[in-house]
C-alpha cells in the first residue's frame, strides 16, 4: 500500500461515520451507504485538492453526491422517515425535552435543519459549516442565527401542546 | 436550556458514531481504490468489450496492445472516454469476494439451475468472422440432468464481415476450422431440450460428481492440492503444454461461476486464486448483458495442436461482482494473434460465457 493509500485510509477511519451521520440526517439511512460509498469514490479520485481538513470538504461532496444522485422527493421522504425513527426510538427513553427538541427539527425547512445539523451535531465551527455549504461566513452566520430562532419558536410551540405530543407519539 | 444545547444533546445515538462495520469498511475503501487518481492519459482508446453484436466492430477496430503480465486499462461501454488506470490489485478483489462469499446463505434444492449466454467468434475460410451467439440452461439433480439449449444466431461477426459476406455472394454456409461446414442462422432457434441419467457432470480438470464437489476442502491450501492431483503439466483440452497457475485458473472458474459448491468452498476458492502471482485485475468493467464487475485476468496460450509455432496469446477474464461474491462472467480477449485466434485483431473479444442467473430449485423441464 502505498502512503497516499494509508494517508487516505486514516482519512476514511476519521471521517467514515460523521458523513455518513451527515448524509443520514439529510437523507434518512437507506440511501446512506451508498451515498458515502460515492463520496469517498470521489474524494480518493480528487485526493490531490483534498484539504488538510477533510471533513468540511468531505460533507461538500457528499451534499453533491445527494443533490447529484438521489431525487429531491426522495430525500424528502427519506428524511420524514429517518425522524419518525429518531422520535419513536427516544420515546422509550421517556424524556420530553429530547423529543421535543426533535419534534421541532421536524418541523424545520432543510435548509435550517442542514445548518443545526452542521453546527450542533457535526460540531463544525460557521467557518467550517459555510465551506461545506459553499456561502461566505457573514452569510452562513445570518442564516444560523434564523435557523435557532426557528428552532427555538417551534420547540416554545410544542412545548405549550406537550401532553398532545405525548399523545400524538404513544 | 437553550435550545441548541437541547439539541446537542438530543442528537439520536446512532449518529454519533462508533466503529464502521468492518465489511461495509472494506467494501467502500476497494471501491475508492478502484477509482483512478489522476488524470486519464489521452490519445490511447479504450478497449471495448462485453459487447452486444451489434458493436462488435468496434471490438474490431478499437484494438489496443495489450501487454501480456501487465494489467491492461480498460474502460467498457464508453468507448470514447480514455482508458482508466487501476490501482486496486487481483488480490485485494479476490479476498473481497471471498468473504462475500462466506456470508452468502447455503441454500438447498433437489437441482442445481444454471442459466447463460455465449458468443464465440470463428474465422472462416470464406475470409471474415462469424458469431455464434447461443443460450443454455441445465438442471442437474444428484442422478439425472436435464439441459436445454439454442442458437440464436451464426452471422457475421461485424459490418464489415458482413459486407465480405454479401461479397462473397451471400453463401448460406460456410467453413471453418479446415472442413467443418455451418449454416448461416439470422433467427433463434426453438430450444433443444436433452435428458439423461448421468453422475459425472461438473468439469474440474476432469469429470465430478455432485458428491465430489460436496466434498471439496474449504482450506484454499488444501482445495489448490486437490485440484492440482489431475494436473498434469499440459492443457485440459490438449497436450500442448500449460502453466499451473493458467491451469488452476481455468479448471476454478468453472468452480466459481456456475458449479454448485459451499459457500465455504466458493470462498476458498477465491483465496486461492488470490494467492496466484501471475492473475491480475483489469478494475471495473462492465458484461455482456450490461452488469458491472471487476475484471480479473491470465494469460493462456492458444495453439491447435502441440508443436504448433503459430502460437496466440489470450487473455482469459473472469468478471465477478465482488461484493455479491460470484461470477458473472469469463471472457477471453486476443492479444497475440495465432492458434484458433489466427487472423484476429488484437483487442478482438474472441468469446463470452455470461451466467445470467444459478441457483437451487426443486422443479426441472
């Protein structure tokens, strides 16, 4: 194997499960794997313009293997389900703050839901995130801070029906 | 709590990470391999092959020098794009289908169905090739067999076979071989179906039985001893002399793509072949009914009969779906014209053998 295979292969290791976590909260899991399998495909073909920081570069390309191979609806569809899954598996935990916080990302744009994503479940710094969405920092930073009040109007509107969502999920 | 940090710590288990699932690991880090890294050298066309009849020409003329031991690039189906250099080895394809292999369920049945298409080329005394393009299916149970099979159809191979053909005036048979005489046939044929009770059906270097697959080593060390007690130091089909490792490559990929063994013994023989210095990979290619595979090779020596000096070199290909763990295909490709490939471009696909579906049933004809 040669160094640019192990390099490449750490890379992976590092990186495998975070876009595929990615993919998943933007997709759902049946598409996931193949999805990553792609985008690795990809990034090994362009190895060379891969920056020392791969993860931000890696989850562009897998947003582009998304957009490029896997129909809208079917990321629409792919997604309701992943969160139904998301919410039922958490009600065994029984704990109405998590699935309220949840419910309310349900309810988000994908757009929002991409950048509480990025942020808060990818741990991306807004430099990191705008590089993978492909805005500048200022923009990214206007677009976070709508994407939270978003958030946090659904989750004050869930939290006022929050027997109804109990109800609603049991 | 704010609400991003309601958030963070909502996010739902199974996106948080882990280890990946070690084959899934494998299977996505050979297929990134499998990609090229740089820019494809241009200038240099691709080889077309697992072609429909219908391009066979383009088999014709898209002739490339094919290096014998080398790993020659090949980019099927596009015939346009430049060539795609591999950097994914024989053995890292094989071990992959390997233990794909092993994870396939052992199925049962009371007889073994294989299903596949063939198409050969033959120069014919008349001056031009012709095709043979025939279908076949079987179904062996432990004491009986039943096979069917047709020809859909004996013409000329290429366009420009067939303008030597209507040349030579159109004849409705002709000759190859040195005197064996065959019709021209433009449409299929009903199918022949043949019964008989027989034991003896598989082919490993020599006549097996069921029972004698059944009891194969699934020890790849093992499986290549027990083969190699019917080897001989000279071809299967002549005694024109043959190398071991082209000789074990010819008697397993018959094991591997249509024979009824364990998965255990399918893996093993995957090992094995892995194990074999002279096999190479040609990386993915596509078959002739259009399903991708990885490609992997040996060089064989064709010549009618011992002594011959007008010797050819193939390349014999086995495309198989690793990730599936079978074969779905072997090929065999004109490098050095000579032997029964005498007067053949190189680059010529000299014959395909496409499995198109294997497995147990309980019915038969």
């Amino acid at each position: 194997m040669t160094s640019d295979r192990e390099r490449f292969t750490t890379i992976y290791d590092e990186c495998r499960q975070r876009v595929w976590a990615y993919v998943v909260s933007r997709a759902g899991r049946q598409v996931a794997d193949e999805v990553v399998s792609e985008t690795f495909a990809i990034a090994w073909r362009k190895f060379d313009q891969m920056p020392r920081n791969a993860l931000p570069w890696l989850l562009g390309v897998a947003r582009n293997v998304l957009r490029d191979t896997i129909r809208a609806e079917a990321r629409r569809e792919g997604i309701q389900r992943e969160m139904r899954a998301w919410i039922t598996a958490d009600v065994a935990d029984h704990v109405a703050e998590r699935l309220g916080v949840l419910k309310a990302m349900a309810r988000l744009s994908q757009d929002e839901r991409e950048i509480l994503v990025l942020v808060a479940w990818q741990g991306l710094s807004p430099k990191d995130a705008a590089k993978v969405l492909g805005c500048s920092v200022p923009a990214f930073r206007v677009r976070l801070h709508r994407a939270r009040k978003r958030l946090r109007a659904e989750l004050e509107s869930l939290m006022l029906s929050q027997p109804r969502l109990v109800e609603e999920l049991s | 709590m704010n609400p991003m940090e309601e958030l963070r710590a909502a996010r739902p288990a199974h996106l948080t990470g882990g280890p990946v699932d070690p084959r899934t690991r494998q299977a996505e880090l050979v297929h990134a391999f499998a990609q090229p890294t740089q820019v494809p050298r241009r200038g240099r066309k691709a080889l077309t092959w697992g072609l429909g009849l219908a391009s066979a020409a383009a088999a014709a003329v898209t002739a490339v020098a094919l290096a014998v031991g080398s790993a020659p690039v090949v980019s099927p189906g596009a015939p346009d794009v430049a060539a795609e250099p591999v950097t994914l080895s024989a053995r890292e394809v094989l071990l992959v289908a390997a233990t794909s292999a092993e994870r396939r369920p052992a199925e049962a049945g009371d007889y073994w169905h294989v299903s596949s298409r063939s198409r050969g080329l033959h120069p014919v005394n008349e001056g031009f090739v012709i095709s043979i393009e025939q279908e076949s299916e079987s179904w062996v149970g432990a004491e009986e067999q039943w096979g069917s099979s047709r020809t859909l159809a004996v013409k000329p191979a290429t366009d420009a076979d067939r303008a030597a053909w209507e040349k030579a005036g159109s004849p409705r048979e002709l000759t190859f071989a040195g005197r064996k005489r065959i019709p021209i046939k433009e449409s299929a044929e009903q199918p022949h179906i043949r019964h008989a009770r027989a034991q003896e059906i598989f082919w490993l270097g020599r006549n097996v039985t069921m029972s004698d697959l059944r009891s194969l080593p699934a020890d790849p060390a093992a499986l290549k001893a027990d083969l190699l007690r019917f080897y001989e130091g000279k071809d299967t089909e002549s005694d024109a002399p043959m190398a071991e490792d082209a000789w074990l490559f010819r008697v397993t990929e018959g094991l591997i793509t249509d024979m009824p063994v364990s998965p255990e013994v399918l893996a093993a023989a995957f090992r094995m072949l892995a194990d074999l210095p002279s096999v190479t990979s040609l990386g993915r290619v596509t078959d002739a009914a259009g399903r991708p595979g990885t490609a992997i090779a040996i060089a064989d020596i064709s010549q009618r009969k011992p002594g011959d000096t007008a010797k050819g070199v193939l390349q014999v290909r086995l495309i198989i779906d690793e990730k599936a763990g079978r074969a779905l295909a072997r090929e065999s490709v004109v490098v050095k014209p000579g032997g029964l490939q005498a007067g053949l471009e190189p680059g010529t696909v000299w014959s395909t053998h496409t499995i198109l579906e294997t497995g147990w049933t309980d019915e038969h004809p």
